[in-house]
C-alpha cells in the first residue's frame, strides 16, 4: 500500500499497481498460482488453456511411456504443460500448477495424481526432465530470431 496525500486531505490507503514491476513470466506465474488456488469446475475458456498446453500429443505420449515410476508420469506431463505454457519451468516446485491441470493430467490413463508429490523427492529428475522436455519441444532460441524482432518492431516504430 503507498500513503497519498493531495494538498491538505487526510493521508489515504491505495493499493499500488504491482504488475507494472513484474515483466511477463513473473506475471505469468503469478496468474498459474493464483488459478491454483481456485477451486470448482473448469470453465470453458480454461478448458481450452489446458487442452492447448497440457494435452499430450503422440510425440509427449511416447516419451511419457517410458517413464518407469508412476510419480514421474505426472510430474514429467505437468512440467510440459508448464514448459508450453509459460516458456520456462518451474524450478522450484515443478508441480505449482493449478489443481485443474493436474486433473486434466490425470485423464490419461497410467497417470495417477496422488503419486505426483513422490515426483520431488529427487529434485534432479525434474532438472532432467526439463532438459528431455525443451529437446522435444525444439523452441527456437530468441539470439536465432532478435534481428528479425528489431526490424519489426523498428518499423512500427516510426
């Protein structure tokens, strides 16, 4: 909260505008947390997040297949949502994901998600994961495309 003052009024309580300090992974974040915390059924615009981000396709079912101890099926399948999602994992706690994606996650069957918080007991299995995770994603590295993005954005720009 900041203190306000206007010629001689009383001093007043505002809330600040905190999003105009974050840049947009931490807004992003902030809203995978704060969509965590929610609880009811999943509305349509949220299902079509999850269909977009968490579904698994033949290439993420393949690799989900060889995945051996029933914790890492849905560590590994959230962290990819996530990875898709957002750009970036969550290093410290791969499974912050909103309780809605981990049901989602779980549809599929051979992914039970009350084996999920096994999935931190060895935190390099997640560090591992990701790894196997962006080699399957294939993102294109922003140093391969930033003169592309300058010369748009010079354009607009005058």
């Amino acid at each position: 909260m900041e203190e306000v003052v206007e010629d001689d009024e009383p001093f007043q309580q505002v809330a600040a505008e905190p999003v105009d300090l974050l840049d947009g992974q931490q807004v992003a974040l902030t809203d995978v947390r704060q969509r965590s915390e929610q609880v009811g059924p999943v509305s349509g615009g949220e299902l079509d997040e999850l269909e977009r981000f968490f579904r698994l396709d033949a290439k993420a079912l393949q690799a989900l297949a060889g995945k051996r101890r029933p914790a890492t099926k849905p560590g590994w399948a959230a962290q990819r949502g996530t990875g898709r999602m957002l750009g970036t994992f969550l290093a410290e706690d791969p499974l912050d994901v909103p309780g809605q994606a981990l049901e989602f996650i779980a549809e599929r069957p051979g992914i039970d998600p009350a084996c999920a918080p096994e999935y931190l007991t060895r935190p390099k299995t997640a560090y591992e994961h990701a790894w196997e995770i962006r080699d399957l994603l294939e993102p294109a590295e922003f140093s391969n495309r930033e003169q592309k993005v300058r010369d748009y954005l010079a354009a607009r720009v005058w």
